[in-house]
C-alpha cells in the first residue's frame, strides 16, 4: 500500500486510506498519537508542556469523581468504535466491562479532548461527530490553545452533540460525573 500524507491542522497529518484495525496495531511507538478513522490513518504529534499538565490534573479529578465499577484512562489508550475505527482519547471514563486486553470499546461514560493549536478542527469537528455517530453522550472539549482557556461540556442529542456549559471560568458540573474546578487551574503553574 503505498502512503499519501495530507496536512490536516497545524500538525495532525492524513496518512493513506483503506486502513484497517490490523494496520493501526502495527503503527510504530515513536511517541505520536495514531488513530483510524474511516479506513484513514491520522497522526499526531506528541502533547506539550500545557498540554500534558491539563491532562495530568484532569485525570486526577476524573479519578476521584468516577462512579464505583468505572475506570479512567489517559493517552495513549485506544478506543475502538463502530466502522473499525480507533481514536486516542485524552482521558476516557469507561465501566469496567469496556476495558479490554489491548483496547476500550463501548459503551463510554466520558470523553475529554483537550484541544491544541495542532489539533483544534480534528477535535472539534473530526472526533466530535465520530464520537456523537458512536453515541458516547458526554463529550467534553478542555481549550488551553485559545487566547484564554476554555471549557465545554457537551451531551449528546440526536444525532449531535448541544453545549451543556461553556466556560472561561468556574466548572460546576453533577453529570456525567460531579467535579468542579477553575478552568485556569488545569494550565497555570503552580
């Protein structure tokens, strides 16, 4: 198979097409995120810094808020979904009957992406609309790339998602999970 690479964002890139589950397993472990959508290898570049201090102090609130009989899974973790794709979710809240060997499959309690400037359209509108066609109800999108970070609860309606909270500031949620923390609190040193 002979690979084509197609820019998509600031460093997300298209590898091919007609991709199967078989050929993501066999990607290499070079530190870059890879995952399968629609037939369609899509590589990422390592987090960095900001990134990588969101995901940590989320994970920890995710942990203490998480339902007995749940678990919480950070990247690089594969998540296969309908259509023989698989995504790497951030941080991903599954019932223990999700988690598999080598992979988590559905049903999923929560998805969080935490948006770079690198990967900003394959969050916000690739992953989205894979993960509201897989019926994962509660997605939520951490946005330190922006000006000023952002927080966005989203639920699933249909056969989309409709914001539950967009914030700059205080998050104050009960569903699916009840955590509360300032947004700028993921990204500031401390």
């Amino acid at each position: 198979m002979t690979l084509m690479t197609t820019p998509l964002g600031d460093d997300a890139t298209l590898v091919g097409d007609g991709f199967t589950v078989a050929d993501w397993e066999a990607m290499p472990d070079d530190g870059r995120r890879y995952e399968l959508i629609g037939g369609t290898i899509v590589v990422s570049p390592t987090p960095v810094t900001g990134h990588q201090r969101c995901s940590r102090r989320l994970l920890r609130l995710l942990e203490d808020a998480a339902p007995p009989g749940h678990e919480v899974f950070d990247a690089p973790i594969g998540l296969r979904l309908p259509g023989d794709q698989v995504l790497e979710p951030d941080l991903v809240v599954v019932p223990d009957g999700s988690v598999g060997e080598k992979l988590l499959s559905l049903p999923v309690l929560l998805v969080v992406e935490i948006v770079s400037p690198g990967s900003r359209l394959h969050d916000t509108v690739t992953k989205r609309a894979v993960y509201a066609q897989a019926g994962i109800e509660h997605y939520w999108l951490v946005d330190g790339a922006s000006a000023e970070p952002r927080f966005v609860a989203l639920r699933l309606a249909g056969e989309g998602y409709e914001t539950v909270l967009d914030t700059g500031g205080r998050v104050a949620l009960d569903e699916p999970l009840t955590v509360s923390f300032a947004v700028e609190s993921l990204f500031s040193r401390r």
